[in-house]
C-alpha cells in the first residue's frame, strides 16, 4: 500500500492523461453524438462558405474575403480540438503524448489568437462600409485586405511560437492528468516539475498584448457603428445597415464573452466544471455558429447557395 500510493511528485511522465467529461460516464455515448454533429456541421457549413467565396464572382469584396478567411481558420480551429475530443470519448483512451499535447496547444493558441485579429479587422471593414463609405473602396483594396489577413496570422503565429517553444523545455512530473478536454495554456503548465513563473508571466503578457488591441478595435469599431446607424433618418435604412453588421456582432460577443470568462475566473476546484462548459463556447459552438448566422442572415450568400443548388440540379439533368 505504500509503494502504491508513492508520491508522483519527482517521477517524470512521457503522456497526459486527458480526463475531459470523464466525470459523467453515463453521459459519453450521448456526448460523442452530439459532438460528432457538431463538428460534421461545422466542417460541412465553413467548407461550403469558403467554396461560395471562391466559386461567386459577386462574392469577390472584401466582406466575403474576410468571411472566406474566417471559415477556413474555423474549420482548421475545430479539427484541432473535435477529433481527439470524440476519439477519447469512442474509445475511452483519453491518454496524449506530451509532444502531442504541446502541439494541440500550438494550433490552439494560433488559430484563437488570430481568429481575435480577424475579427477586428472585420469589424473594421464593417466601420469603414456603414461610417464611411465614400472612402471604403480607397482603404479597402486588394493589397490592404491581404495585409491585413497576413498581419492577423502573423500576430497569431509569433507569441503562440514563442509560449510553446519554452513549454517544450519543461520536464513535466505525474501523475500527468489535465482536469481538461484539450491541451490549454495553464492545465498543462501546472503538471511541470520546474518553475514556470516566468513562462505563466510571459503568457499573460503576451496574452493580453494579442487579445486587448483586437478586442478594444472590436468594441470602438461597432460603437461607432451603432452610433452612425442610429443617426440614420429612415427606419428601413436603420435596418439594412444593421443587418449587414449583426450577425457578426453575435458571433464576436459568444467569442469573447466566454474567452474572456474563462481565462478572468479564478482557478478553483469548484469553478473547474464552469470553465469547461464555457470552453465548450468559444472552442466547439463558435465555429459552428458561424456559418450558420452568416448564411441565414446574409441575402448575398442565400443567392449564392441557391445558384450553386440550382447549378448541380442543371447537371444531374444533363446526365
């Protein structure tokens, strides 16, 4: 009994043991469909917009370019999170190599990070569309729009590299397990045997450095626009130009919302579950919510879908 119950604390570990929604077992058949939906939707719903963006010739400006942009880093940002998610809840082997683990969180980190810079620079596109217009074709030009998606994966690429090349450095002690569905910043950080001050210091730094400027953009972007729209005269001119911004109003209040609940909650036991459900939001519901406000609530990409429809029933008849 008491080799047993040995302390881990010194003894070095080559795997992480993700315990994910272990604590309902009852519950994991029923959880492994639900999460096999989403991700199926998801990936179906991202893939079929950045096809549209690509296929229509009226979908060719900026708004669309961004949108395509955004499907593609959700498809990308879902699969490095679904996939192992439903292979632990199929299986029940939830065990992940440490090089594994540390690559989850490098995909992770980057597709989040520049998934907050895409969103700003949407928003910004929104600004200049509604406020204004007559200079939106002048600063909203090819070479500006792949700038600025660059730019969004660069600043998503650089802090993420430099946070995970030092995690890779770190011995890391038993019994290895992370009260976590996927591999994130501070569950990992915590099974080091070192001290990680310094890496927990350079991470909330480099955290806030990539999430306030985007974030703050955001929110000054669209208080600028709901201002401009309330200033419109005309009730039906009120709602066009909220339309054409509230979707994506939706879609970066889910994001932040739950990111920002998540990562200013404190770590306690009890909280624990909490964060978890809304990990869930902003890793799992986000990407697939996306698609499905823009193409619900956008006219263009509707005409665009039934164009395409309409272009496969012409073929099917032709053969």
């Amino acid at each position: 009994l008491p080799m047993a119950s040995a302390d881990w604390s010194n003894k070095t570990v080559t795997e992480f043991v993700l315990l994910g929604f272990g604590d309902l077992p009852e519950l994991q058949i029923l959880l492994f469909l639900l999460f096999s939906a989403i991700y199926v939707l998801t990936m179906a719903g991202n893939l079929l917009i950045v096809a549209l963006v690509v296929a229509e010739q009226h979908l060719h400006t900026p708004m669309y370019f961004f949108l395509g942009n955004l499907s593609c880093l959700e498809t990308c940002y879902s699969s490095t999170i679904l996939p192992r998610l439903l292979a632990g809840l199929l299986t029940g082997d939830r065990t992940v190599s440490i090089c594994g683990c540390l690559v989850q969180y490098y995909f992770f980190g980057v597709f989040s990070t520049t998934e907050c810079y895409l969103l700003a620079v949407m928003s910004y596109d929104r600004y200049l569309a509604i406020c204004k217009p007559l200079h939106y074709g002048a600063r909203m030009n090819g070479r500006i729009c792949l700038l600025l998606v660059a730019g969004s994966w660069i600043n998503g690429l650089l802090p993420v590299t430099v946070t995970a090349s030092l995690m890779s450095q770190l011995p890391f002690c038993g019994p290895g397990k992370i009260d976590h569905f996927f591999c994130d910043f501070s569950p990992v950080l915590s099974l080091s045997c070192s001290d990680t001050r310094l890496i927990e210091f350079l991470g909330v730094a480099l955290s806030g450095l990539c999430s306030l400027p985007p974030s703050l953009l955001t929110v000054t972007s669209y208080i600028c626009i709901i201002t401009s729209i309330l200033s419109i005269p005309s009730t039906t001119g009120r709602k066009k130009a909220f339309s054409t911004c509230s979707s994506h109003l939706v879609v970066v209040t889910m994001f932040y919302g739950t990111l920002m609940i998540v990562y200013l909650l404190p770590k306690t036991p009890i909280l624990r579950d909490l964060n978890k459900v809304f990990s869930v939001f902003y890793t799992v519901l986000t990407p697939l919510v996306n698609p499905l406000i823009y193409s619900l609530r956008n006219a263009e990409v509707k005409k665009a879908l039934r164009k395409a429809v309409g272009k496969c029933g012409f073929l099917k008849s032709v053969r």
